[in-house]
C-alpha cells in the first residue's frame, strides 16, 4: 500500500509541477551560396572562341568583361589576354607592329598586373621580328642570286646558240665551194 501512495504522490507531484517551457527557437538565417565570381567562366568561354579560331569573339568577350568588371583584378587580367590574343601569330587579325603597340600600352599601364610576362613576350616579339627580318633578307639575297645566275645561264645559251649558228653557215659555206 505504500507503493500505492507513493505511487499516487508521485503522480500528484508531476501533475503539479508547472511543465516546462520548450526553449525557444532561434532562427538561423539560411547561409548563402558563395557567388561563383564571372573570370573563371568569362576566360573558359574566351579559351573556347581561341581554341575554334574565333579571336575576335574572344577579344569581344574580353572588351565586354573590362567594362562590366571595371576595376577589379579580373578586369586587370582580361586586358593582360587582350594582348595576349592581339599578340598570337594565330590570330588573323596579328600583325608584329600592332601586337608590339598593344604590349608597350598595357606595360605602360597602371594598372598591368603581368607586366613580367608582357615585358618578356615584348622581347619575344623583338627576337621574332629579327628573325623574321632576317629571314626575308636571306630570301630577297637568294632570289637576286638566283635572277643574276638564271640570266648568265641564259647569255650563256643565247651565245651558244650564236656559236652553234655560226658553226653552221661556216659548214654550209665550206660545204658549198667546190
């Protein structure tokens, strides 16, 4: 019987006591995700246009990202690959003298964040510019060479052809005295 009261004591106890409150709910905000920045994407579509030969769209996409971007690194490194393109042999629009203006002005820049890696392709550009130089040296001399030996081989020709002539009206006069 006492296990009855202690029982029912318990009850009462329980059945009392004031519940406890739920603890009160605190609202987390829902983190965002991180904004993936535009370069990454903006440089694999102007790596695409390059790869299919395409370097004025490449160069467009390029412009496009300096003006929406202007000011931030990234735009700093899309005008480095503007003249990284403009000085690509591949690029139909390259031409030594307009890829060696476009690498002075970036280096020449404020803002030229690869001004290392323009400078030496600026060297590049001059040894290239020698070498090609050279090259067409080297051809303008063969081709005169070759012009001056052509024309003695012709003179040569012309006068054994006299000779030969003149070999025959001798036979053709010694052959006719009788």
């Amino acid at each position: 019987m006492i296990g009855r009261w202690l029982f029912v004591a318990a009850l009462l106890f329980t059945a009392c006591r004031r519940p406890t409150p739920p603890a009160p709910v605190i609202e987390v905000p829902t983190p965002e995700l991180p904004v993936e920045p535009p370069w990454p994407t903006t440089l694999q579509a102007v790596l695409g246009a390059v790869e299919a030969g395409r370097f004025a769209a490449a160069d467009s996409i390029l412009a496009t990202f300096e003006q929406v971007e202007a000011g931030t690194p990234a735009a700093h490194e899309s005008a480095f690959w503007r003249v990284l393109l403009r000085a690509d042999p591949r690029n139909p629009a390259f031409s030594p003298a307009n890829a060696r203006s476009a690498l002075e002005a970036y280096i020449a820049s404020q803002n030229a964040v690869r001004r290392t890696e323009a400078t030496v392709m600026l060297r590049l550009l001059s040894i290239s510019d020698s070498l090609r130089t050279a090259s067409a040296s080297a051809r303008t001399a063969a081709e005169q060479r070759d012009r001056v030996r052509d024309e003695e081989l012709q003179r040569l020709r012309d006068d054994l052809q006299r000779t030969r002539e003149e070999l025959e009206r001798i036979k053709r006069r010694l052959g006719s005295k009788p």
